[in-house]
C-alpha cells in the first residue's frame, strides 16, 4: 500500500485556484460570429462582383460615345452615393454612440466611418458599428459614459447600481495581503485587473 503524502496549502493556494475558476470564459460563439462575417462579405464581395460584370456586359453592346456616357454616369452615382453613405454613417456613429460614449462628436472624429459599410437598402452594419464603438472604448476607455439610469417622478435613479470604489496603486501598496484580497472579491480592484 503506497503511503499518502500530506499537503499543506496555505490561504494564498486556495485563493488563486478560486480566482482561476472564476475567471470568465470566452465566448463559445465566437468562432461562429467569425465565420459569418466572413461569409457575409465574401457574399458582399461576390455581389459586388457580379453586378461589374453585367454592367460590363450590357455597356459592350453599345457605341462608344453611349459607353463614355453611361461610364460617367456611373461615376457621378459612385460619387453622390459615396458621400451620401460617409453621412449616414457618420449619423448612425453619432446615435450609437449617444448611449455608451461621453462625446458622441469626438467618437465620428475617432472612428473610421470607411471601414462600416451601407448595404443597398442604406441600412449600416450593425455588428461593424458596435464592433467600432467596442474597439473605440476597450483603446480609449476614459470616454465610456457613466450613465446610471433616469430617474422618475420620485427622483430615484433608475438603472444599474454604483460601481464599487477602485483602487489604485498607491492604495495597495499600503494594503496587506488579506485586505487585497477582500477588495479583489469585492470588485474595487477590477480596473486595475482589466475587468471594467
């Protein structure tokens, strides 16, 4: 019979297996969520393609002096319509941003309206919005507005409750261990750690 061993582990061991299991997964569909939006723009890109070619089909037939005409038209139409899809992303920008962002003007400055496409029917990417508001926050997370809620008739607020106080560096460095820990769990080191 093999003889058993006895282990000693301390406060600090049971603490870091505990935070290790508490630690957020990543999200499952993730992967998934990749793979559509690729899809959808090879869909895009394929679409896109497809109309070339038969407008290039249909202006083979004609004259030279109609062919020259119809290719400056079409020009003047990429031209109208490129501005008039920079505006309404520049708008859904704004509108989006309302919500999540302290200076909605300051995020349309920030984000690069180009990269959020308008489909045919002028509706705007949705998932490239929020994914550029997303990325906006996570590089500048000073501009996230601190909205609460509005409040009623009663003049309560309404919404999510008060963040936790956060610490900073030089508040730990005065803190012991077991007082690190308990505002570990408590959520006032989540700006430190990455979580906010």
């Amino acid at each position: 019979m093999p003889e058993t061993e006895e282990v000693e582990t301390t406060d600090t061991e049971i603490e870091e297996v505990e935070s290790e299991e508490q630690e957020p997964e990543e999200d499952p569909t993730a992967g998934l969520k990749k793979a559509l939006a690729a899809e959808r723009a090879a869909h895009k890109n394929a679409a896109r393609e497809l109309r070339t070619l038969k407008e290039e089909r249909d202006l083979a037939g004609k004259a030279p002096d109609e062919q020259a005409l119809e290719l400056a038209r079409r020009e003047a139409a990429a031209e109208a319509n490129l501005k008039a899809n920079g505006r309404i992303v520049r708008a859904e920008i704004r509108a989006a941003a309302a919500t999540r962002v302290k200076n909605p003007a300051l995020a349309v400055k920030l984000i690069d309206a180009s990269a959020i496409e308008v489909g045919d029917d002028g509706e705007v990417d949705g998932d490239a919005l929020n994914s550029a508001i997303d990325a906006l926050l996570a590089d500048y997370p000073e501009l996230a507005s601190a909205a609460t809620g509005f409040g009623s008739a009663d003049q309560g607020a309404k919404g999510r409750a008060a963040a936790p106080k956060q610490l900073t560096d030089s508040d730990i460095e005065r803190m012991s261990p077991s007082e690190i820990n308990k505002a570990r769990r408590e959520g006032r080191l989540d700006r430190l750690l990455g979580k906010n």
